[in-house]
C-alpha cells in the first residue's frame, strides 16, 4: 500500500474558494490558477484552446454585476492593476476537465484535493438536508411544548444573511453657514 503524501493544498483553502454563483458551486479561474500555480492568463489561454471540452455547464464568464457584487462581499482585493474582462467559473466538471488541459504533475495533485473537497461540500449539504427533513418530522410528531426548541434549531440552521456593503472612503461634511453669511 502506498504511503499517502500530504495534500498538495489544505482543504480549508479550497473549501474558502468555492462559491456559490448562478446556483452552482464554482471556482473562479484566478483562484484556480493559484493552486495550478499558473498565471490566469495561462489557464484561460489552455481553456480557449480547447472549447470543445467547456461546453456551459462546465465554465461561465461572470457578468460586470456579478464581479463587483463578488468583489464587495469577500473583500477580493484587484491587485495590481486589476482585470479587464469578468472572471470565468469552473464548475465541479469544468475543475476535473481542467486537468485534462493543464498536464502536469501539480495539476494532477491540486485537481485531486479539489475534487475531494466538492464531495465532502456535497456530503455535507446532503446531511444538512436529512437534518431538516428529520426536524420537520418530529415537529409533526410532538405538541406545541417543544414549538420553542424547533424554533431555536430552525434558526442555528438557517444561513447566515450577507450584511449590506458598506460605502469605503471619507464623506464630506456638508459646509456650514457662517455668522457672517446670514
């Protein structure tokens, strides 16, 4: 049996770059290129070189919207310069067909840790899930003295809501009116 080698990348760093975009779990391809340790550039140049094998439902390219709303809710830093197009999402086939287009050693390693990483994600929300299912069961079985209880699960249980972004930056203060100006 051979010996199991330490993960390419911890699995927190790339649980921390799955989002939620469109309804689907995706990773965005500078994120990608990170843990490929490739350039965005590079990435995109292997992936427009094959088009046949990212149809869709495997990689998008994000809307000006839907980059800047990314953008405000995670902090994402630009860097130097900054991009010109929207970012594009891998979803979990287009991570795995990746791998096909970047042939190396390292990809191989990363493309492992991230596939485990969207299972243990999918496992997870499937537990998520049974528990809802199980608490709406017993909620029809037991009277209103337990009402308080199933509340109290309902709300550790729900997401938590995006607070609204702040504005950044200095605001003026409005001039005021002198004595003399009166």
């Amino acid at each position: 049996m051979p010996r199991s080698s330490p993960p390419a990348v911890p699995n927190e760093l790339i649980e921390q770059k799955i989002y939620l975009i469109r309804g689907h779990k995706v990773m965005l391809d500078s994120d990608l290129a990170e843990l490929y340790r490739v350039t965005t550039g590079n990435l995109n140049l292997a992936v427009r070189r094959n088009p046949k094998r990212f149809p869709e439902d495997f990689m998008f390219q994000l809307s000006r919207e839907e980059t800047q709303s990314l953008l405000l809710q995670n902090a994402r830093a630009k860097g130097r310069g900054g991009r010109r197009t929207p970012p594009f999402a891998f979803t979990e086939q287009g991570v795995s067909m990746l791998s096909s287009v970047l042939n190396s050693e390292r990809a191989i390693e990363v493309n492992i840790a991230i596939m485990r990483a969207f299972v243990r994600l999918r496992a997870m929300l499937a537990t998520h899930a049974d528990l809802a299912r199980r608490l709406n069961e017993l909620e029809q079985k037991y009277d209103d003295q337990f009402r308080v209880v199933f509340e109290a699960i309902r709300e550790l249980m729900a997401p938590e809501p995006v607070p609204p972004s702040r504005r950044i930056g200095f605001a003026a203060k409005p001039e005021r009116k002198s004595k003399d100006d009166e």
